[in-house]
C-alpha cells in the first residue's frame, strides 16, 4: 500500500458542503491502482481533516501523480 495523508482545515460551517463534494467524486474508480479515500473528521474540531488516499502499491501511485489529467 502506498498514498498520501493530507491534514487541512476547512472554512467554517463547510463541512457538510465537503461532504457532499466529496461523495460525488467516483471518477477515481476507474484509475488503475487505487484502493481507496478516506476523510477523518476532528472530533473537536469537525472544520480540521485528514485525507487519507491509498494506492496498491508506489508505481500505480507515482503514475497516477505524473499524470497531467
């Protein structure tokens, strides 16, 4: 397993709103090597988030980074 974990903050009151953003995107099914994306909200803080996105392996996450599209 290979990927990425982002920590970002979201403008207040926008959670919802990234939520459903976020529930739409299913274009990143058809990228060879994705696994999957997860976002974890702060119980504290619901705005502070960690993106948590995993691919099979380093090479299927290298390719899909270099891609321009």
């Amino acid at each position: 397993m290979y990927g990425t974990i982002a920590k970002f903050s979201l403008k207040p009151g926008m959670a919802d709103e990234f939520g459903k953003v976020a529930a739409s995107q299913d274009d990143v099914m058809g990228i060879p090597g994705y696994v999957s994306t997860v976002v974890y909200h702060s119980d504290t803080n619901p705005d502070e988030c960690w993106l948590v996105v995993a691919f099979e392996d380093k090479a299927s996450y290298v390719k899909n980074a270099d891609d321009p599209a």
